[in-house]
C-alpha cells in the first residue's frame, strides 16, 4: 500500500491539509456566488473534516489501482459517495438540520448525494491519483519534521475545540428553538432551511420532515422580544455554518 511509506504525522498532515483545501474551494465558491464573505463549513476555522476524510479515503483505496484509471474513478465515485450519504444523514439526524443539498439537481437520493456529484467525486480522485498525490508526496519530504509536528499538535487543538464549541453551539440553538412558540419557531426554522438555496419547493418538503421529528413548547409565552432576542443571536452563526 502506498500510504504505508509515510509516517503518522506525515499521513495527518495530508489530511489537514485536504481539511485546508475544501474549506478554501467552498468559501470561495460560496463568497463569489452571495457575493460577500461566507465561511463554509460546519466549524468557524479555515477547515472542513470532510474533505480531510474524503481525500485520504481516495488516496488508501484508489492508489492500489493507479495502474488502471477506469477502477481508480469507479472506487473514488463510490467511496465518495457512501461517504457524503452517511455524513449527511448523520449530521441531520444529530442536529436535525441540513448541511447540503442537491434539490436543485436531477438524479439525486434524499437530496444528500447526487448523480452529478457522484460523477465529480471520480473525477476528483482521477486528479487525486495522479496530480495532487505527487504534490503532497513532495511536500510531506520538503517540510521538515519538526514543523509538520508542530503543524499537526496545532490543527488537533484547533479542531477538537472548535468542534466542541460547534457541536455544543447546535445543541443550543436546537434547545432554545424548542422553547419558542410553535409558529415562531417553524418560521425561523424555515428562514433559516431556505437560505441554504436549491429547488424551493423540495426544499420546504425535506424541512417539513425535519419539522416533524421536533417537539416544540407550543405553550410557550408568545413574546417579540424573546423571539428577536433569540433570533438575533442566531442570525450570523447560522448563516456561516451551512456546510
């Protein structure tokens, strides 16, 4: 196996790196598309773990077949695409919420994985093989050892905090959108599901699956200011967490 050549830190410090590399790809697409400044990704740091995981699955289990480019896009496609379903429903499923969708596209399966995806995740791994694996072997050798140490202590800190942070920042909100009125909280659920783009119309009915798995205080004291107040704090996280 190729990765075998490579040391721990080494084999971390490509996974960050991939972590690097998607957040820069979504930020940038997604900042040019809203034109202004989004923060992709389900962390607030310049890292998404998904591309971290899904880079390093494509080097470990396409690499063995660099001789035949046809099974090379074949293994990334599939791998890649069991990978997106199963971080997707796991995520919504935790947070009862969605981090990405393909509504707006044909040939899709719960809006979480796609056809067109699917195709551009062999692609990728096409380029992963053969291109971007010669350039991160390089780069591992360049750096010296002690840096990619330090590089991996400091990534490892960042994360586990800020997906500490992240994760108890959801259970919150999901907390505090549970004490609100039953109609305010649908609405700010549906403000908040929307922004996220794609076929409107699907969109509202993979909400509404959501909506119905929550139990809301409907109860609750029906007051403006409670509903400001905590949309208002929620308004920016929410926009620079869709990922």
């Amino acid at each position: 196996m190729v990765m075998l050549k490579y040391t721990l830190p080494q084999m971390f410090f490509m996974f960050f790196i991939f972590c690097n590399i998607g957040w820069v790809q979504e930020s940038t697409i997604e900042s040019v598309y809203h034109k202004r400044p989004i923060n992709r990704g389900f962390l607030k740091g310049p890292y998404i773990p998904i591309y971290g995981i899904g880079g390093m699955t494509m080097l470990i289990l396409c690499t063995p077949f660099r001789e035949n480019g046809f099974m090379v896009y074949i293994v990334g496609l599939l791998s890649c695409t069991v990978l997106e379903y199963t971080v997707g429903w796991l995520m919504e499923t935790l947070f009862h919420k969605q981090f990405w969708d393909y509504s707006m596209l044909r040939f899709t399966y719960k809006n979480r994985i796609s056809l067109v995806s699917s195709l551009f995740w062999g692609l990728l791994s096409l380029f992963m093989v053969y291109i971007l694996h010669g350039i991160m072997d390089a780069l591992v050798t360049f750096c010296d050892p002690k840096f990619i140490l330090a590089y991996d202590f400091a990534m490892m800190i960042a994360m586990s905090v800020d997906t500490a942070i992240s994760i108890s920042s959801q259970i919150s909100f999901r907390e505090k959108l549970k004490a609100l009125p039953y109609e305010k909280a649908k609405q700010l659920m549906t403000e908040k599901f929307i922004q996220l783009g794609g076929a409107v119309a699907k969109r509202r009915e993979r909400f509404n699956v959501l909506l119905s798995k929550m139990k809301f205080n409907v109860e609750a004291d029906d007051t403006d200011d409670d509903y400001e107040e905590f949309y208002g704090e929620n308004d920016e996280q929410q926009d620079t967490s869709e990922s």
